[in-house]
C-alpha cells in the first residue's frame, strides 16, 4: 500500500557554501544576481533519479526541498524495523531489513543511507560506498549521506575523495564538529596544513573544550617545527581533559625544557614541581628516557612527577613500567596497584600487577590479578601467555593448556607461550606433544634466553 509524501529539506548558508563546497563561484558572495544564483543551483542539484527539489533564497540561505511522491507503506514498516535492530547493534539483520524495504521501494534514499551505515559498522566498505552513493544520486541534498561517505574513504586513506565528500557535507551544515574534525584530519594528511589548522580553530571556537581539535593542531604545528605553539596546544589537551585518553599521549609528545631535565639528571631533588607546565614536561622527558631506554632516568622522573600529581593513573603506570625495566619489582608492584586504585577498570593494569606477582612468585596474587585483568578483556596473546604460566604455577593444567593453546593460535610467534605449552604438556605426561613444541622453540630464529630452559627441559623428557 502507497501513500504520499516523503520531504528531505536542507539549508545552504550561501556564505559558507563559498568557504566549503568545491563548486560554489565566489561570486555567490553577494556579486551576482539571486535569479543567477538560483539558476546555478538548479544545474548543480536538480540532477536527482527520483523525486523533485524545490530550491529558494531568502536572506543569503538557499531552502531545499525534495520531495518523494510515493511512500510505500510496507517498506516503511520494514525500515523501522532495521532501525530498531540498527540500535541493538544487529547491523545484518538490519541491512537484511533495508534490502527489503528497498526492493519494494527503489528510490527512498533513507533504505540506501542506512544500508549505508550499516555495512560501513560492518566494515564492508565497497557496499558502504555503493549505497550512500544511490542515496545522492537520488537525492543531492542529502548532507547526512556525504558525511559519512566522506568518513568511510578516510578508512580506507583515500584523503582526496574524504575531503570532497566532507567538503560538500560541511557546506550545509558547518558546524558539525564530527565533520570538520574528519575534514581537518584529511586536510593533514594531505599536507595542506594551513587549511587543517584553520578548520581545528574553527572547531575550538564552536566547541573550546574539543580536546580533539588541540590535539590535532598540535600535530601539525609539530609537522611545521613550530615547537612553542604545538607545546600550547598538547598543554590545553591535558588542561580540558586531564584523564582522557588523548591526555596521556598529549603528555608524552610535549618537548621539554632540556636545560631543566638535564639539571634534574644530575640532581633530580633541586627543581619544584610547582608549575603544572613544568610537570608536563617532566612526563614527556621521563617517556622519552624510557623509550631510550634509560629506565633509572625515567623512573626518577616519573616518581618526581607522581609525588606533586598523585592522582594520574597513567603516570602510575608508567613509574611502575620503568621500574619493572629496572627490576624493582617491589616497586613496580606499589606504583601499579596505586593505579588499579586510581582507576579500577583498566584491565592493563591487573596483567602488570599479575607480571610483578609472578616474578615474584606470589603464585595466588598472581592468579587473581590475572584473572581480573582477562575478565576485563584483556585476552590478547601475551596475556594468556602468561594467564597459562601462573596457572601452570598453580596446578591448574587442564585449563593452562586450553588457554596456552588460544594464545598460540593468536600469535604463532609467541615463543613463550610455545615453551609454557610444551612445560604443561610434560607436567601431564604427554611427552610427544611437549616435545614437538620443545623442538619449535629451538629452531625459532628469534634469539632468547627461552631456548636454553627448552633445551634443559627436552633434555629432561628424554631422560625419563
């Protein structure tokens, strides 16, 4: 059953439209006639496979209008539907759904913006594209449909394509912050970085606190060598957010006073702490010492730190990974269960505390922290690793086989998780499997202290 009518209407500031779309003359800043003007619009738009557009100027704004004549019920139906799948997260069924409304009605670019979406959540690209590209060649003004066409081709590093897409979005709608931090990100890339800088201070001025702008006119200032101005901006990311994600590598990527740390190294109890300015650089000069690997240097900064700001998390743990580096285990225990303290949820947190109790060979604590840590979602390779050694410790072999044998299969270049697979094969008897895994440790061409242990262990099978 039909009914009509379906609108899609959008508003073109003309004045932006001159900054942003790609084929808008300068001419429509005022120099040229509204009859003019709407005869250009009429050429650029009015191009549509279903439907019409109704375009009108008032006060330096072009009002569209396009309008479907037939609405088929069903499909309707149908497209509520997916959308209530769409929020639960079922994109396959939801595009099964829109599919359907679509073969029963072609020409309704919503069926084809969220099939769109929902294949772009499926990261299934090429299809992606397909249908937010009907979706505007049914109807040009759908400014929804350019953005995230335009955020689909930054996926996938095509700049070029996600800049024009993200251009024509922005034009109508040039205060979408999602759209102009995706256009400034592409304008980087491509190395236009006075248009990239422009569009993150337009950013800041709708929305000061997007901690994602300062971020990324710090990037290119850094690009651009322009050292003090990328600082100011890091700086700013951790001022708005000093917890958030971006603070902590904000922190890291800050250039330091070098005089200042070089006179902390020779005496790291001289200088205040007082200037938060200066705590920042005292973070980023304590990641650099690590990176270098002077884990002493950047333990000493890093506790420096901690002791005037002692509520970062990151901080924490990042004392306690150079302590770790140092082999002060005690020490890199404390920092990274303040961190735990600090922020309970973080699963990288309890497989490092589990690490510490480890070498320690707290066997217990080891096997609660590890056990938080992968209830937390940390199930990456080197995590089961060392989930099945504690459990191996433990006495636990049944279930250290199964999950030595995921973190195997995850990475089959875990030497570790080969050798502690082999060592739980022998605690079970099963020599023939223990072996085998012996033997892929040994002629691995990675260089490790690891082979000597699989050598004194196979030596040991053979001998029983």
């Amino acid at each position: 059953m039909a009914k009509a009518k379906k609108l899609i209407s959008a508003i073109l500031d003309l004045d932006t439209a001159v900054e942003f779309s790609i084929d808008i003359p300068t001419e429509f800043d005022g120099s040229i006639t509204i009859e003019e003007q709407l005869k250009f619009l009429n050429e650029k738009f009015k191009c549509t496979k279903a439907g019409e557009i109704d375009i009108n100027i008032e006060d330096r704004k072009a009002h569209f209008k396009w309008i479907l004549p037939i609405v088929v019920q069903e499909a309707e139906e149908l497209h509520k539907e997916a959308l209530a799948h769409a929020k639960k997260k079922d994109y396959s069924t939801a595009t099964t759904l829109w599919v359907k409304a679509i073969s029963l009605n072609p020409v309704d670019p919503d069926y084809y913006f969220n099939t769109g979406i929902a294949f772009f959540e499926q990261n299934n690209y090429r299809e992606a594209i397909d249908n937010l590209d009907y979706a505007l060649q049914l109807c040009p003004i759908y400014y929804k449909a350019r953005l995230i066409l335009g955020t689909v081709y930054l996926k996938l590093r095509k700049f070029d394509h996600a800049e024009k897409h993200l251009l024509e979005s922005i034009a109508f709608n040039h205060e979408n912050t999602l759209a102009l931090l995706n256009l400034a990100t592409a304008s980087s890339v491509l190395k236009k970085y006075d248009t990239g800088i422009s569009i993150f201070k337009k950013i800041t001025e709708i929305n000061p606190l997007e901690v994602r702008a300062f971020f990324g006119m710090a990037k290119i200032y850094s690009l651009q060598n322009k050292i003090q101005d990328a600082n100011e901006c890091y700086h700013k990311v951790v001022e708005i957010d000093p917890k958030g994600p971006l603070a902590a590598h904000a922190k890291r990527l800050i250039v330091a006073d070098r005089s200042a740390t070089q006179e902390l190294k020779t005496n790291p109890d001289i200088i205040s702490m007082s200037d938060y300015q200066n705590l920042d650089d005292i973070f980023s000069e304590a990641y650099s010492a690590y990176l270098f690997s002077d884990y002493k240097f950047s333990a000493d900064l890093y506790k420096k730190y901690v002791n005037t700001k002692s509520d970062d998390e990151q901080a924490w743990y990042s004392l306690g990974e150079a302590n770790l580096r140092c082999g002060h285990l005690e020490t890199a225990l404390s920092a990274f269960q303040k961190a735990i303290k600090l922020n309970p949820t973080k699963a990288l947190y309890f497989k490092q505390t589990a690490l510490c109790y480890d070498l320690l060979n707290r066997n217990i604590d080891a096997l609660n922290a590890i056990k938080k840590a992968h209830d937390k979602g940390k199930s990456d390779s080197t995590t089961l690793m060392l989930y099945g050694k504690i459990l191996i410790a433990n006495n636990d072999l049944t279930k250290a086989t199964e999950l030595l044998l995921q973190a195997v299969k995850r990475n089959k270049q875990n030497i570790s998780a080969e050798f502690y697979l082999a060592h739980a094969y022998w605690k079970q008897g099963l020599k023939e499997q223990a072996t085998e895994h012996l033997y892929w440790v040994l002629n691995s061409k990675v260089n490790t202290p690891l082979k000597a242990d699989a050598e004194r262990l196979l030596s040991e099978i053979k001998s029983t």
